[in-house]
C-alpha cells in the first residue's frame, strides 16, 4: 500500500511538472514578434514644433448694395479686417452704395478696395476706363482693385481666345491708368477653362473656392506655381452689421503682412 502511495505521488508530480512547463513563454530570440506592441523601446512622441503651426490670417467679406446698410462700428469689432465693395458692372452700372460704402470704411479705419463686376459681352477697355473713371470717388481705398471674372460673367457660347485677350486688354488698361496690377477674382474651374494664358499668372489671384477641406484653397493651373493672395472660402457667412449673409474671405497672411500689402499698394 505505501509502495502505491508512492508511486501515485510520483505520477501527481509529473503531472504538475508538464502543466507549468506548458504555460511557460516561450523564447523566439525575436525582440519585436509580429502583433506585439513593443513595450521596451515605445515610439517617441511627436515634438511640438513637428506639428502644424496654427494659421494666422486676416480676415475679411466683399460686399454690394444688396447687403444694404453697413453698420460698421459692428462690423469691425466684429473682428474684419479689412473689406472689397463692389464699384461697377459692366459699362454703365454703378453700385449705388459703392461711394457711401468706401466712405464709411475709410471713417472706420477699416482697409478696403474697389472691385469691378465683368461683362463678357460688354467692350473691355470700355468697362476698364468706366471703373476708372468711377474710382476718382474712391478716396481711401488702400487695397488693390479687382477684376470680378466668372461664369455669370459669360452669356452663351465665348471663344475663349477671345475671352482672354479681353480680359487681358482690360486689365492692362486699369493697370496703365493706376500704375499697379488688378487682382484677378475667380474660381477653379472657370480659371482652368479661360484663363490659361500664362500672363495671367502676372496678377495676383483671389480665389473662390468653398469645397477646400485643407488649410488652402485648390488654384487653377496657372497660378499653381505663384500661389494665392486672398481666399473667398464661403458665401453664407454672418457678420454682426450686415443685412444677410456675406462672403467670407481670407487674405493670406496676418494683419501685419497685410498692412505691408497696403503699404505697397
């Protein structure tokens, strides 16, 4: 009997030997195995200056008598920076709060530029001294002026070589008559479909884009190597001030740099 006790207790043993053995870990000499997160040497965190920095730009909306009155007192410490209001449209029409407009930005120490609204039907260097000749009641006005040019700008079928020694003529006219470079205002698809001749890069461009899901807007091909200098990034923006809604722009550059734009200006 005590030789079986014996022999029984060997036998428990040996089963006890072979559990632990089983559960031990086993040593692939692999310092990283596959689907192991490795716990000795962590990735290292991202430094601070490897993030994004945050972007800093000014910021401003383009407005026309359909905003009606502005109050701007409101809309400046509302936080714009500065403000495009439309002059003209074609060859005779004159905004009829363009002059009150630029006054009353002036009186608000808010910097702001005149932009003319094109007709591709309309005589180019007719339209061009028209603006110009609308611009004597711009007193104050600091930023560039711009040629407003997109697809509500065309009626019908237009050559587009035609278009662009139009567009062209036009704007060597106003930069004759001012002595600096018009800003041209479009969007992506418009740009890439007329204004592909590569002197239009010689403008700077303000461009509409409002699918943007980036820090930047997309540009046509021919301002992908020169860039952008202002931003129309929305259509439905509300600002304490004005009546509805106004577009939202984004100068590209903080308020110092845009003071140095007005200062060369």
């Amino acid at each position: 009997m005590k030789k079986n006790r014996i022999t029984f207790l060997l036998v428990i043993i040996s089963c006890l030997f072979v559990f632990y053995a089983c559960q031990a870990p086993t040593n692939t000499n692999d310092d990283n195995p596959p689907n192991v997160e490795n716990t000795t040497n962590p990735p290292e965190p991202i430094e601070k200056e490897e993030l994004p920095a945050e972007v800093s730009r000014a910021i401003g909306i383009d407005i026309s008598h359909n905003n009606g009155q502005i109050e701007w007192d409101k809309l400046k410490s509302a936080g714009i920076d500065f403000v495009f209001i439309k002059a003209t449209q074609g060859e005779t029409f004159v905004d009829p709060m363009f002059s009150q407009n630029g006054a009353q930005a002036t009186n608000a120490g808010l910097p702001w530029g005149a932009y003319h609204f094109y007709q591709a039907n309309d005589d180019p260097i007719t339209q061009a001294n028209f603006f110009l000749s609308t611009l004597v009641d711009a007193e104050g006005a600091s930023l560039p002026v711009v040629l407003d040019i997109e697809q509500a700008s065309v009626t019908g079928n237009f050559a587009v070589d035609q278009l662009s020694a139009d567009l062209l003529s036009f704007l060597k006219t106003v930069e004759s008559g001012i002595g600096l470079k018009p800003i041209i205002y479009t969007d992506v698809n418009f740009g890439n479909e007329y204004l592909t001749n590569p002197e239009f890069a010689d403008y700077p461009l303000w461009i509409a884009d409002y699918a943007a899901d980036s820090d930047n807007p997309s540009l046509p091909e021919t301002w992908k190597d020169k860039g952008w200098l202002f931003w129309q990034n929305a259509s439905d923006h509300q600002v304490p001030g004005v009546q509805g809604n106004s577009d939202h722009n984004f100068f590209n550059g903080d308020i110092e740099a845009l003071m140095a734009l007005i200062q060369a200006n």
